[in-house]
C-alpha cells in the first residue's frame, strides 16, 4: 500500500485525511492542489472503506481529468477506478438520465461550438441578422443560457432585446428538432434536472458506471 503523506507538508496532510465534512481547499498556482486532491480519493479508497464508483472528481478542463486519472491510477493499481471528468461530461451523463424529464431524447447530440455557431447563424440569417451583429448576438443568447438577464445584456450591446429573443426562440426550437444540445445547454439545462439527479447516480453504485461506459461507446 502507498504513503500517501510521505511527500506532503502538514497543511497537505490534514486536507487528505480530513473526513469531517466538506472541505474546501485553496492554493496557488503549483502548490500541489491535484496531488491532495488525487492522494485524498486514495487515502479514502484505501484508509476510508469507500469503493471507487462510489467518488466523481470534476475538473474544468479533459486535460486537467487525464492528469487527475493518470495520478491516481499508481495509487490505486489497475482495479476499478473513480469517475473524472469535467462538468460537461458529468452534466451529460445527467441529462442522458433524465433527458425525458426534459421533453428530450436520451440519445441527444452534443454539438461542438463551432457546430452550434452555425445552427444560430442560420436561424439568424432568417431573422436577417448582420454578420457584423452575429457574435453579439451569440454572446448575449449563451450569457441567458448562463443565467444572465437577456434584455440586459442585449442593452448593453445596443441590440433590440425582443430580436434576439426571438432569434434565440428559433434557435432552440431548431436544436430540439434536429435533437441535439449546445455547451450551454449541458450545463443550464443540468440545473433543471435538480441536485436529485447527481446524488441518485451517486448512491446507486450501478447508475454512474453503466452511464460512463455508455458515454464512452457513443464517442
């Protein structure tokens, strides 16, 4: 079995084996953040009796979760291991779940930014929304799908609030017609799905593989 803390100063250590409650760990840039976090997960696979499934670690970035998972495997050998990801992924295997409670198909396709540039350009170009207009109207559309106010932000670009709900009415009709979702729309439409959902995956030890692994075969 691995020292966890042979390599960690005393701060590190109480972060590791602290299991009182949440803990909330702040720290610069290369201090060692990813190590507590991963040797954390370790110590409590191997100290704390909980089994891998049973623990998601989400990142911001894929190369943030590859660093994460490629740190803990030598922790904790080539047996199971936990769920990591970013939020995207996580509120994917979310919304695959729950996609019906959301008048949505399971089977949804996610589009890349690029892809999803071009679906709202095309229901602009309907509306005849300038090209020089084209990117404001995107910023302020996934502002609202971030929960900002539309008519604020559409103000503060000197863009008619009711154009661009009605551009961003047509947008969303249009993706739920061809049955696929936008970056934001992970993330937002999560939300809608309320925490029930992540702690129903979390407690069904055999809800959060299965969707890993059906996640993986559609990529």
């Amino acid at each position: 079995m691995p020292d966890l803390l042979a390599d960690l100063n005393p701060e590190q250590c109480h972060a590791v084996t602290y299991s009182s409650g949440p803990l909330l760990v702040l720290a610069g840039p290369g201090s060692g953040k990813t190590r507590v976090v991963t040797r954390r997960i370790a110590y409590r696979v191997l100290h704390g009796g909980l089994t891998p499934r049973r623990i998601a670690a989400i990142t911001f970035t894929n190369r943030a979760a590859l660093e994460m998972k490629e740190r803990l495997r030598p922790l904790l050998g080539e047996g199971e291991q936990p769920q990591v990801g970013t939020f995207h992924w996580l509120c994917s295997l979310l919304l695959r779940r729950y996609a019906d409670r959301l008048g949505r198909r399971r089977d949804f396709r996610l589009l890349t930014p690029r892809e999803s540039r071009q679906e709202l350009r095309r229901v602009a170009e309907v509306s005849h929304v300038s090209g020089r207009q084209m990117t404001e109207y995107v910023t302020v559309i996934s502002g609202e799908k971030n929960g900002a106010d539309l008519r604020t932000l559409a103000h503060e670009r000197s863009l008619d609030p009711a154009a661009v709900q009605h551009v961003a009415a047509q947008y969303a009709t249009q993706l739920k017609r061809v049955n696929a979702l936008d970056l934001d729309d992970l993330l937002a439409l999560r939300a809608t799905c309320g925490v029930i959902g992540l702690f129903d995956i979390l407690e069904n030890e055999s809800i959060f593989p299965r969707l890993a692994v059906q996640d993986r075969d559609r990529g």
